[in-house]
C-alpha cells in the first residue's frame, strides 16, 4: 500500500514538473525579403495568460498564431488563445548575434504572481572560434612597459636629462641599483600617477629613470548602470580597473528611460518607483513601478542611496577621479516623467510635472518609447531640475570632493516630439533655461554634441560660458565647443568584437576590439579638444562578467590613446609594429593581474 501511494506520489511530480511554463524559440534562415521566419513555442500555459518577453524591436510581423504586441522600449507581450502549447511564427531580422535572442519569458496570470519562464534556445550558426586579428605579440616586453606607456624611460642610473615647464600630471620616478625609487611629481595627480606606475613595473625593480604626463586633462570613462544595474562593490571594482589605467573622470549615466539611479530624498518616487521594475498590469498600467528594463528582469531595486553614491564619490576621488553624473534630457526621460506622475497622484503636487498632460505628440524614440521627451515648455521642468541640481551639488559637498559639471545629456529627441510648438524655438527655451540653473548655482554643464546644434548666437555664446564639454560621438561640425572625443567606432565599448554569433555587443557603429581603439587619433579631429572617453553602454550586458569582458582589453586602446594621444604612424607598418608593442605589453603585464583578479577578459 505505502509503495503504491509513493508511486502515485512519484507520478503526480513528473506530471507537475512537466506543467513548468516553458519557451522554446528557434531562430529561422533568412528569407528573399531580407528578413527570417523565427519560431517561438510556449508551453504549459493556460487559457486568458499574457506571456512577456525582452527583444529588440524590429517591427515583427506574425505569420501563424496569435498577435505579438509591442509595449514600450524592448517589451512585447502574447495573450495565449487555448491551453497547453501555443505556437507562433513570426517575421523579425535575422539574428545579428546570439545575444539579440528574445529573453525573459514571464508568464503573468490575474490573481498569481508573475513567473518566470524556462527558455531553450535554437540557433542556426553555433559559435565558431575568433580570429587572432593579426595579433603576433613579437615585442620583447621590458621590465618599464605598461599601459598606458610611459612617454621617456632611460634604463640605468645615468641621470635622465630634465624637462623645462613640466606640465599638469607630470611625475618622474628615479630607481637606483639597489631598486629603491625616488619618486617627483608637480601635483596631487601627477604623485598618484607616479605610485599607480610604481605599483604596475616588474618586480624585481631595475634601475631605470621614468618621466611621464598624460597628453590630454580629461580622460574618462563612462559607465551606464541604467538599463543593467550595478552594484556598489562592482562601481568601486570599475574605478580601480579605471585608476590603473590613468583615467581621470567616471561620466555615470544615472538617469534614462529606463530607470532613475539615485535618491534625491525630496522626491522619493524617483526611486521606489522610478528604480522598481514590474510587469504593467493587464490594462496596461505601470501601477506601482516601472516595467522592466532591457533586461527583462522584475522585482530588482536599481538605484543609490545618498549614502552609497557619497561613497563613490570618495572612493573615485582619493583615485584622483572626479565623478560626472548624467541625467539624461530633454530626450531619454521617461523613468523621471513618470515617477514625477506617480509623486503628483500621491501628493496631488503639480508644481514639478515633466510631461504636459494635453501633449498629444506622437513619436517613436530611438530606443522605441511613444512617452520619454519633457514639456520644456513648462516651468515645472526646471523647478524639478534645479531641486535635483541642488540635491546633487549637496552630495558632492557633503563628500568634500569637486564636481566638475553635471551632464544634462541633450541627444535624440525624437522627430514628432513637442506637436503644436516649435522645435528650434523650444530648444532654445530648454538650453537657457538649463543654463539659468547652472548660472545661478555657479555649475558648469556637460552634454552630448546635440544639445549644440542648432542654437542661436546669443545662447551659444552662454552654452559656451557655462560648457564643461560636450561627448563627440559623430564629431561634426560643433569646433567651437570644448570637446571629449567620444566616436562610436572607436570608443563605444559595448559594440560587438566582432560578428562571431556568440559575440555580446551592437553593430550599429561597426565593430570594437583593442585594435579598433588603440587606433583612434585625436590629431585627425578638429576643434578644442580637452580629452577622449571610452563608453559601455548596458542595454546588451547581463552581469559583472559582461561588463569586463566588453572592457577588457578593447578599453585599454582608450586608456592608451587618452595619456598618449600623438601617434607618428606614416605607414601600416609603423602603425602594425606600435600595436604589436602595445599587445604584448597587455598580453605580458596586464590580462595575468586580470586573471588573478577573477575578471572575465577577451582571449585571443
């Protein structure tokens, strides 16, 4: 009897376990048209369920079972017709990489809680083993390479020759025969330099005489930590990978349309609505929090407290990096534009509305929102923003480290945004109204070459008073600006290594390896230019893993190009040999402390 209720017992289970909601996706070949026919198989799903799911948008067509619905930015959702197994087939692009596969398959249910789907996936080409891109590391590594070089090393312990008017940064390290060093610098950065040198020279110390400086003052890194949240202790593990490499600036992207990343206590809804992710309800309704970001995921917290961004802060300064935060407008904005409503309907507060409730614009922006640009034209805007302005200028203060500017962003406003106005006209009325705040709190500004086109006179001329840069990622026409250069060829991180399937990363700029950054040359552009900055966007990351691995070792040609940005390349040759130098000295000095370190790096 016992045997027999164990069986039932034993049968009951499988049948259970073989009720598990599941996906089953299988990518299609590419048809005539361009386009390929993919499959997508759910299982186990009852009658009157929505299954959502993650995917980039490609204006997907179906061709057999039911309808695949669109719901802002990356998120589409199935309402399933029967029980047990739905199947669809569908029309989408052909698969660029295995990463641009849907992902996040929830089934959500009126009455249970949302749950999350086991997924199989199918690929028609299966990984296939990287080119060495021409990499021969012939270079016989001396005992004072590092990255980035240093600009003059005289090895012994004949004096070295010293230099007149020595600029920001320099340090010289002298190192005896006994290998005891001396150590000059002419600043706080230079001596920090000169340390993070000693620090990376192999052991045992040779006798050898270092001087050295970076070639430009800004040279930075920016980490977006929005569509792909990161914790505290991985921020703090980025800015000492940036600090040996002599970066100088953290630009950190806290605030886009998909989350809002830091507290600003007098407005909490920024962050226990704005950095909470949820699946809308069956009406559609983001009730309580956001939807989920590019990755799919629900229930997680995405943001810093005051205190935790305060500790940032201090931990990048005493690294000699000075922290730029970004809040993303007028564009880019819809997780302020909508915590902003929820503040409103709780406190019934209209006087720091985002987004005109009569606005009857209708656009696509380039990441696939109809609902992320701000009514510029409503005071109520730049009363939120001075207050975030002021929460922020606090913070720093209170760190008792500098900020430098505060990064306003300014980039893709979609065409069909701010219907009934006049762009030109509005754009103008944003810029000097961003401008009244940094004016009247004695800031500076950063954004993103948009927001300086298009201007007129009079606010160029304040745009350029109150600059601390702009980011050139397409580098046109904007010479009269302080510049970082920022081109998406060559510094966009997050771009693919290459088109192997199992590659991570974008295409839309081409590919990015270390040969792709190491051979950015700063003298090819024109105007004011104060510095260069590598990018890791996150819409494709999915974990700490991934972000090392899209940065190393690609953003050491940044790191390279920033502290010595004039290269004497004539020939292909000249350019061949500098970077086989340079490979081996990352091959030989740099990927060992990353392995130790238990980082994820691109092998070659």
């Amino acid at each position: 009897m016992c045997k027999t209720k164990f069986s039932i017992f034993i049968l009951l289970l499988m049948m259970s376990c073989n009720r598990v909601p599941k996906a089953d996706w299988t990518e299609g070949a590419k048809q005539d048209d361009g386009r390929a026919l993919h499959t997508l198989v759910l299982r186990n799903v009852a009658k009157g369920s929505r299954v959502w799911f993650q995917e980039l948008y490609d204006g997907k067509t179906s061709k057999e079972g039911p309808t695949m619905n669109h719901f802002q930015g990356t998120s589409w959702y199935i309402d399933i017709p029967n029980n047990g197994t739905v199947t669809l087939k569908y029309y989408g692009r052909p698969l660029p990489r295995h990463s641009w596969a849907p992902e996040s398959f929830i089934l959500q249910q009126i009455g249970k809680p949302d749950r999350l789907m086991e997924t199989q996936y199918h690929f028609l080409e299966q990984p296939t083993k990287a080119t060495d891109n021409g990499v021969s590391c012939q270079y016989k590594v001396q005992p004072g390479d590092i990255i980035p070089q240093i600009k003059h090393i005289q090895y012994g312990t004949e004096p070295m020759e010293q230099i007149e008017n020595c600029p920001y940064g320099w340090y010289r390290i002298s190192i005896d025969d006994k290998g005891e060093a001396k150590v000059e610098a002419n600043d706080e950065d230079g001596l920090f330099y000169a340390h993070t040198t000693l620090a990376k020279l192999h052991r045992p110390l040779q006798p050898m005489s270092i001087e050295d400086w970076p070639s430009l003052p800004y040279r930075g890194f920016m980490l977006d930590v929005v569509r792909d949240f990161r914790t505290v202790d991985e921020v703090l593990h980025i800015i000492d990978l940036i600090a040996s490499l002599k970066f100088n600036a953290l630009h950190f992207h806290l605030a886009d349309d998909e989350s809002w990343c830091l507290e600003i206590k007098a407005f909490p809804e920024l962050t226990t609505y704005g950095a909470h992710h949820a699946l809308p309800d069956w009406n559609l309704h983001e009730t309580s929090m956001l939807k989920p970001t590019a990755n799919g995921r629900i229930g997680n917290v995405t943001f810093y407290t005051a205190e935790e961004y305060k500790q940032i802060l201090r931990y990048a300064w005493e690294r000699r990096i000075s922290v730029i935060p970004e809040f993303d407008t007028p564009g880019h904005s819809r997780a302020s534009i909508k915590s902003m409503q929820a503040y409103e309907q709780r406190t019934g507060d209209t006087s720091y509305r985002l987004q005109d409730p009569a606005d009857s614009s209708h656009y696509w922006s380039a990441q696939d929102f109809t609902d992320n640009v701000l009514s510029v034209y409503l005071p109520s805007v730049y009363k939120f923003y001075g207050a975030v302005f002021d929460e922020v200028i606090r913070l720093h203060h209170e760190a008792g480290v500098p900020l430098p500017a505060i990064h306003i962003g300014g980039d893709e406003v979609p065409e069909g945004a701010w219907s009934g106005h006049d762009r030109h006209t509005l754009k103008e009325q944003f810029t000097q109204g961003m401008l009244d705040l940094a004016e009247e709190r004695g800031i500076r500004l950063a954004g993103w070459e948009d927001i300086a086109r298009g201007l007129e006179s009079e606010t160029q001329e304040r745009l350029k008073h109150s600059l601390y840069f702009l980011n050139t990622w397409n580098t046109e026409g904007i010479e009269d600006y302080p510049v970082v250069l920022s081109p998406a060829a060559y510094t966009y991180l997050d771009l693919a290594y290459s088109n192997a399937p199992d590659e991570i990363g974008l295409s839309w700029a081409g590919y990015v390896d270390e040969r792709k950054t190491f051979s950015l040359q700063p003298k090819d552009y024109k105007g004011h230019i104060i510095g260069v900055q590598a990018q890791l966007w996150s819409s494709q990351l999915r974990s700490f893993s991934d972000v090392t691995y899209q940065m190393l070792p690609k953003v050491l040609g940044v790191a390279e190009r920033a502290w010595n940005a004039q290269t004497d390349w004539a020939t292909e040759t000249d350019f061949a040999n500098d970077f086989d130098r340079f490979y081996s000295i990352v091959v030989t000095r740099e990927m060992p402390i990353w392995e130790k370190a238990g980082y994820v790096f691109k092998k070659r």
